[in-house]
C-alpha cells in the first residue's frame, strides 16, 4: 500500500514540476508561446501539435 502512495505522489510531482516548468519558462521568456496557452511551443510540436497564434476574432 505505501509503495502505491509513493507512486501516486511521484506521478503528482513530476506533472507539477511540468506545469511549473512551463509557466515559468514562457513567462520569463526562455521558451516560446505564440498562442500563450503556458505550453511552450517545443513541447507541443514535440506531440504533433501545430502552434498557432490565435485571430482576435477567436478570442472573443
């Protein structure tokens, strides 16, 4: 039982971890966000993604 609490809680810090990274990095400016979602745009081209700025008809 302690060692599922102890990958629960792993799991848990390394999304944290990711999630701070990434806010942090394009906030700063070390990684770019063209559609400043706080997904650097490496991480998503990395899973297919094609970032794209969005129109400002889409954001309202």
């Amino acid at each position: 039982m302690n060692e599922i609490i102890i990958v629960v809680v792993a799991v848990v810090v390394l999304i944290a971890a990711v999630i701070i990274y990434g806010v942090v990095s394009t906030s700063m400016g070390y990684e770019e966000d063209v559609n400043k979602n706080y997904i650097p745009d490496r991480f998503e081209r990395m899973f297919g993604a094609d970032p794209k700025k969005k129109d400002s008809d889409e954001q309202e």
